[in-house]
C-alpha cells in the first residue's frame, strides 16, 4: 500500500513544526519535572545528611554526658559512705559518755550484796539495751537491784521497764544459798 499525501507542502511543514514544538514543550516539561523531582531529592538527601551530623554531634555530647552522670553517681556513693561514718562518728561523740556514766551509777549503786557476772549491751541511736547477770545470797538482793533500777533517780529517769529473766537459785555450801538471776531493760540517753 502507497500512501500520497494531497496536502500542501506549507500544511505539511506547518504539522511537523507543530509536532517538533509538541516534541520540545514535552522535553521541556519532562526536564522540568526530573528537576523537580532530583531538586526534591537532593534536598532530602541534604537534609538527611544535616540530621545524621546532627545524630552524630548529639552522640558524642551524650557520650561525654554520660561519663559525667557516671562520675556523679560515683561521688553520690562515695558521698552516702561519708555520711555513714560521719554519722557513726557524731554518734560516739555524742555518746561517749553513756557507758562509763552508767558503769559509774551502777557501780555506786548496787546493793552490797549483789554481784555482776555478765553484762551485755546493744545500743543504737537514742538508747542502748542492757541486760544482767547476777548473783545474790538472798533473794532480797534481787529485789533491791530491781528496786535499784526502776526507783533511783539515775536509773528511773532513763529505763521505763525491768524484766526479771528468772531467778536459779542453788546451794553453795549446806547453809548458804545463791540465787542467780538477770534482769533486762532499755536505758534511754
């Protein structure tokens, strides 16, 4: 099959410029269009870059931040030691005077008749725990020491209640008897 074209020559010149127009404003707007969409890009890519300096340089003042956090807690604990034994200290000091005050009263105070075997004591922050054995050759010892405790005025304004342990009583030779006994009570400074 032929084809002849009965057009004029100009029509015909007149199409194929307006085709290769056609071509050009296509060329145009497709350029166009990849610039925007690569103007898109590199700006995405430009902006991810500046976010990863900026992760970057964030990393780094947190890393220096956290060695300076660690530095802290360390001077934190060293600091909740000093205050332990400072606090240990400032409680001897304040206390240094409650044994040899309450060996004096004791000493001076009890009955004739009585001996210390043992005591024991536990103390904290405002009293200390005190427990004795002793030994009598009357059972009216043991009454005066627990008298000694809970009515002398030394003794009565810093312990609130006697515990009377129980009292053995056993014979030392065929007319004297001993009777052991303990006591427990709070001393309150």
């Amino acid at each position: 099959m032929i084809k002849i074209n009965l057009l004029p020559h100009e029509i015909h010149l007149e199409t194929k410029e307006s085709s290769s127009q056609q071509d050009v404003f296509m060329l145009i707007g497709v350029g166009l269009v990849l610039l925007l969409v690569g103007s898109f890009y590199g700006f995405r890519l430009m902006k991810v870059r500046k976010l990863t300096v900026t992760r970057d340089l964030i990393q780094q003042e947190l890393n220096q931040l956290q060695t300076t956090v660690t530095q802290v807690e360390n001077l934190e604990r060293q600091r909740e030691m000093l205050n332990k034994k400072l606090g240990v200290i400032t409680s001897l000091i304040r206390n240094r005077l409650v044994y040899p005050k309450f060996m004096e009263a004791l000493s001076s105070r009890l009955p004739k008749n009585v001996w210390i075997n043992n005591m024991t004591t536990v103390s904290d922050a405002s009293s200390m725990t005190v427990n004795v054995s002793g030994v009598s050759f009357t059972n009216f010892g043991v009454a005066d020491t627990m008298d000694m405790f809970e009515k002398d005025e030394t003794f009565a304004k810093h312990i609130g209640e006697i515990n009377l342990g129980g009292i053995q009583s056993s014979v030392v030779n065929k007319n004297v008897k001993s009777f052991n006994f303990t006591l427990s009570g709070v001393y309150k400074y």
